[in-house]
C-alpha cells in the first residue's frame, strides 16, 4: 500500500483528525483519488512503493510531493497524479 501524507500550513494533518469537517472531506477525497489513480503502483525495479505528501497553504491549493526508490518510480506517479 502507499503511503499519503499531509501537510497543511506546514503542519501534519491526517483527514481522520481533522477539526473541519468540510477540509477533512476534501482530505478524504483526495487521498481517495491517488489510491484509485496510483494505488497500485510499484518499482518494477527494486520492488518499493510510492510515498506521496499532499501539501498545501489551505485544503484548496495542494500539490503533490512524490519520492521513491529511483527516479523512475517518481516520474511514472507522477505522470499519473497528472
Ligand atoms: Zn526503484
């Protein structure tokens, strides 16, 4: 399984302790999608899995940090987050 993490405002934030309900809906969604879109992916290479921070100054402006094994785990999840 992959591994997604938040970050808001520079801060850890996980969608299951979040205070807003309606940021932690977005966070659910999100965290939905990329297991849908890369849930499965793995290095063919060296047999890792993805880890991917969602990071973002609020809920409505997030960017995906994506880092692996090599290189070109990194690039094909990222190819796929697009
Ligand atoms: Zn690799």
């Amino acid at each position: 399984m992959i591994d997604i993490s938040f970050e808001i405002n520079g801060r850890k934030v996980s969608p299951r302790n979040m205070s807003n309900a309606l940021e932690a809906a977005v966070l659910q969604s999100v965290q939905e999608s990329i297991k849908k879109t890369v849930g499965s992916a793995r290095c063919p290479t060296h047999g890792q899995t993805p880890k991917i921070k969602v990071k973002g100054r609020k809920v409505d402006s997030l960017s995906f940090e994506v880092s692996g094994c090599c290189d070109q785990l990194i690039e094909t999840v990222k190819k796929k987050l697009k």
